[in-house]
C-alpha cells in the first residue's frame, strides 16, 4: 500500500477532512492513527491552558521518545526543566522522527515555552520573590564590586543567589557563608564554582537570628571546616 508521507498527513490533520488524499485513512489504520496523533498535537496548541497540559504532556512523551538527546529547557524564571524520554526509543523511520520534532516545534512556537514546561514538570508555576539583594565587594580601603547577592523565595524555599564577575579563586577552592551580624557567628551555604550564577538553600530562620551578611571566602583543602580568614568578597543583604 502507498502511504502518503508525513507532510501530507499533518496537511490531512489541518483539513479536517477535505483533503484529497484523505479517503487513503478509511482503508489504512496505520496513517489514520499518525493523522489523529497531529490532530490531538494542533488542538493541544489551539486549546486553552486548561486542555493543554494533559494533551502536550503526553504529545511530548511521543516526541521525546523519537529523540536521542535528553532535551533541557531554560527560562529565567522557571530555572531549568530536564525532559526524559520516559520509554526507550524505537527505531523509527527518520521523516516521522522530523516530523515530530517539527510538530513540537509548532507547538513551542503557538504554547509558549513556560506553559510546557510547567505541564511536563507537571507542577505549578511558583513565582520568585526577591526579597533583597546586595553588591559583593572586595574588602579594604578601595572595594570592588566583582559580584552580587539576591535573597529569594519561591514557595516555602529560601535561596540565596550569588552571581559572581569575575571569581580570584588563586586556584583554591571558593567557599559561601552567611555571616552572623555580631561578626562572630558564621555558616558556610556552599561551595561556589566559576562565575555562573548558583543558588543556595538555605533555612529563613538563619536571616531572623542575623546571619544576613554574605561572604565568599577562598579555602585551602586542609579540612579545617572554620572559615579561613580570607575573603574574597562580602555584602550585607538589606533585611
Ligand atoms: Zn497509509
């Protein structure tokens, strides 16, 4: 039996029906289920928000089930979203491999990359709040401002941020702290590696006892946990 290729089955979906080629579908169940695959694809993307996340949900398990690579989708707000294929792939024809890489291509363009991505992580949208934030400047007489530091909160989760310029590590190891306001107390948040900005979770009752100064802090690996005395850079956040 002569199939009809892909670009004509997507045309058929977009016909509802008044394609000359469509009667093939009566007698072809093969085409008829690929037909109503693209079919469920263009009205998740012509739908609401509502039917939209089921239907791009499980068009996107189809569609990442034809791609090798692990897909990684970022946005600003929403950090990062892995998408796994969650079944192996099989060995496909290649047009229908493109074909479905151009229908999530469709549906990226008419969904917008948030509302899918928050469909396949399938939880809410929780927005960020910044609640402060704070230059990192060197120490001394003339300080330079090489960093900054946001304080955040997304649902019930604390995060400092910090997003370092330039990072004079000296080769040693890059330690964050949260240093207490009495200038005794401190903890260490983390290890920050080069200049990618890298958030840290942290527990909010910190900032009630007056740990609200963040420190970056250069660290030999002699596994002495105390802060070594030599930092980098420091600010206050505003709280
Ligand atoms: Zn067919």
């Amino acid at each position: 039996m002569q199939h009809p290729n892909d670009d004509v089955l997507i045309e058929i979906a977009l016909s509802h029906g008044n394609h000359p080629d469509a009667a093939h579908l009566d007698t072809c169940a093969e085409c008829r289920r690929a037909v109503e695959e693209f079919v469920r694809a263009i009205d998740a993307t012509a739908s609401g928000p509502d039917r939209l996340e089921p239907a791009s949900d499980d068009v996107w398990q189809r569609v990442l089930a034809e791609i090798d690579a692990p897909v990684e989708l970022r946005t600003r707000s929403q950090g990062s979203a892995e998408l796994q294929p969650t079944a192996p792939a099989a060995p496909k024809p290649r047009n229908r491999r493109r074909t479905l890489l151009a229908v999530a291509a469709a549906l990226l363009i008419g969904a917008g990359i948030g509302r899918l991505t928050a469909g396949v992580s399938d939880e809410p949208t929780v927005a960020t709040t910044t609640l402060a934030r704070t230059p990192l400047s060197t120490l001394g007489d003339a300080p330079e401002e090489l960093g900054e530091a946001d304080l955040t909160r997304s649902g019930s989760t604390t995060q400092v941020r910090i997003a370092m310029n330039s990072l004079p590590s000296k080769g040693q190891i890059v330690e964050a702290w949260l240093i207490n306001k009495d200038g005794r107390r401190m903890i260490s948040i983390g290890f920050v590696h080069g200049t990618e900005p890298q958030q840290f979770v942290i527990d909010p009752r910190l900032l009630d006892e007056g740990y609200v100064i963040v420190d970056v802090s250069r660290e030999p690996l002699d596994g002495d946990p105390k802060h070594s005395g030599d930092s980098i850079v420091r600010g206050t956040l505003p709280i």
